[in-house]
C-alpha cells in the first residue's frame, strides 16, 4: 500500500549528503558510446555491460560503423547482456538513422532522441543528462521505480507516471542527480532483496518505516 512520504526536502537534502556527486555507472566517452551502452543496459546490469562495451567500442568506433556492422558479428559482441538480437536490430537501426538525418551525431532534443529505433525517455533522459547536462526529465530505471514507491514519492507502477510524479516533487535542477542518487542507494542499501533497513540513512524519513515491500 502507497504511503505518501510528508518529508521530501528533508529527503532530498539528506540524500545530498550522502551522494553529493553520484556518476553514471555505465562507462563511456561519447554520446554516441552512452546510447549504445543504456540500450545495452535493459534488463541487463551495469557491472555486465561494462565489460561488454570495451571490445565492442574498440570495434566500432562511429555511428557508420555501427550502422554497417554485420548483425552476426555485433550480435557476437553483445551476447551476454541478452536479447542481443532485439538489441543489434535497435543499435544499428538507431546508428543507420544518425547517419542518415543527424550527421552521424547523437541529438540533444528529447524529440530527436525519441525518434531513434531502441530510444525511449528512459535512454534519452540518460544521454540528455549525462552526456549534455540537460535536465528534460528524471530516468525512471527499476531502481528509481521501486525506491520512489517505497519512499513515499509516488503510488504509481509504470515509468512514465512515475517520472511525472518525480518531476512534481523534485525541484529541476535536482532531477539528473536524483536518479544518480537513488540507483546508487538501490544497488548499496535499498535492494529489491533483503534491504538493510537498519543501515539505512534514510530510514528516519521513509514512510515505511523499515517495512520495504
């Protein structure tokens, strides 16, 4: 059952102090790099693609190259992270459209980005807030989903509610660190499994009070 958290600046500012500086997990050097590891990303860990994208970005190194890449060999590279061929379909289909109407360069407009094959808000929030520092909106990834819920921010189940509730709450220059913040606290503390309630620097202010369902 939703209980609404009557605490969120409290929250936020405590949250603040202990993630003051949280970065992307995945790593990358581009734009273009960034898009290809968030698609990766779905359903799939960070840790995981991360050590699929070194050899994969040492192979193709521009959007041509991802665009004319032979599906077989791609799909190779990918295999690990798991529905790698849904995910060779989307990478080469987002490569061959940068190619074909943005010069071989990522867009920075939400509309652009929406427009790419295996692009949805959550990727483009992603790349908009880490790789150009816009803040259009706040990622909305499984961790983001459970914790807001179980921290009061939002009752709602399906992504795109939820990013409408944060955006609410959340003052806009806090949404890109937000996400940062929360997916750290979800993978160190607040697990979907077991979390450490007791050890939680939050658990003054959950609404839950220790009883993460």
């Amino acid at each position: 059952m939703f209980k609404k958290n009557a605490s969120v600046p409290a929250l936020l500012k405590k949250l603040h102090a202990e993630y003051p500086s949280p970065e992307c997990a995945l790593v990358h050097e581009s734009p273009l790099q960034l898009v290809v590891a968030t698609i990766l990303s779905a359903q799939c860990t960070d840790e995981r693609v991360n050590k699929v994208t070194p050899a994969l970005f040492k192979r193709y190194k521009t959007a041509k190259d991802f665009a004319e890449s032979r599906p077989v060999e791609l799909e190779s590279l990918i295999r690990s992270t798991g529905f790698y061929h849904n995910k060779a379909k989307s990478i080469r289909g987002m490569a061959k459209l940068l190619v074909e109407k943005f010069g071989g360069h990522v867009p920075q407009l939400m509309s652009e980005l929406l427009e790419l094959p295996g692009v949805a808000r959550k990727t483009a929030n992603v790349v908009l807030g880490v790789a150009y520092k816009k803040a259009e909106g706040v990622v909305v990834d499984t961790h983001v989903m459970r914790l807001s819920n179980r921290l009061g921010l939002t009752g709602e189940t399906t992504p795109e509610k939820i990013e409408k509730d944060l955006m609410k709450i959340i003052p806009r220059e806090d949404w890109i660190w937000f996400s940062h913040a929360i997916i750290h606290h979800g993978r160190r503390v607040c697990k979907a499994r077991n979390p450490a309630c007791p050890d939680c620097p939050l658990l003054k202010l959950c609404p839950r009070n220790g009883v993460a369902v």
